[in-house]
C-alpha cells in the first residue's frame, strides 16, 4: 500500500508541486537502489513501530495515530535537516510532505493492521 501511495503522489499527483518547488535540486530519474533500501526499511518501521504494538489491543485507532505519528517524526526529520542544509529549501515543501508523511504513514498502518488482524481460516 505504501509503495502504490507513494508512486501516486510522486509519479502523478505532485510530480508538478515538487518540481517546480524543488527546481534544479531534483535528479531526473530517482537513484532506485536508495529508493528500495528507503522503501524496505521504512516499511519495516511501520510494522514494528505502529502496527505490531497495536494488533494486541485491537484499536484501529491508535494504529492510525501511531502511523500518523511516526510519520510526522519521519518526514520532518527529512524535511527540517533539509531546510537546515540546503539553499532553497522551502517551508511550503516540507508542511506538504510532512502532511503527506503522517497521510501516508496513518493509511498505511491502517492496511497492514487490517491485514495483520484478519481471523485465520484453518480449513
């Protein structure tokens, strides 16, 4: 879910925001080897910090906070380092990704928790 979120919002529904945001800082083809080392480990993030903690109690609610949580903490750790280092750097960029970091993160916890606490068939 996060992958296909994800490529959505870059490859199609903010592709134009961030270019024109981020002129010239940007590579024109991602470097996929970083994006999938990204990709798998905060994946793995997700699962261990917002869904596993929460499949005991049931709550998709507090899944959804802890997702949008660590979201948060994810995207603005990315996003305020960025403003602290680099020329051009807007303020604009980083409230939009980071909204989108806790959007992203939330439905994503949200999925796997869903997924994670299906009862079993055993036929």
């Amino acid at each position: 879910m996060f992958c296909i979120m994800d490529g959505l919002w870059l490859g199609v529904l903010a592709t134009d925001f961030y270019f024109n945001s981020l002129e010239g800082m940007l590579l024109e083809e991602p470097n996929w080897p970083s994006a999938i080392v990204f990709y798998l480990g905060y994946i793995a993030g997700i699962v261990y910090f917002a869904i596993k903690p929460n499949l005991s109690n049931g709550s998709y609610k507090t899944v959804i906070r802890d997702g949008a949580l660590l979201g948060l903490l994810a995207y603005a750790t990315y996003d305020m380092t960025n403003m602290a280092t680099l020329k051009g750097w807007s303020l604009t960029v980083s409230l939009v990704d980071m909204v989108w970091g806790m959007v992203i993160t939330g439905a994503s916890s949200l999925a796997g928790f869903l997924i994670a606490s299906r009862p079993v068939n055993k036929n």
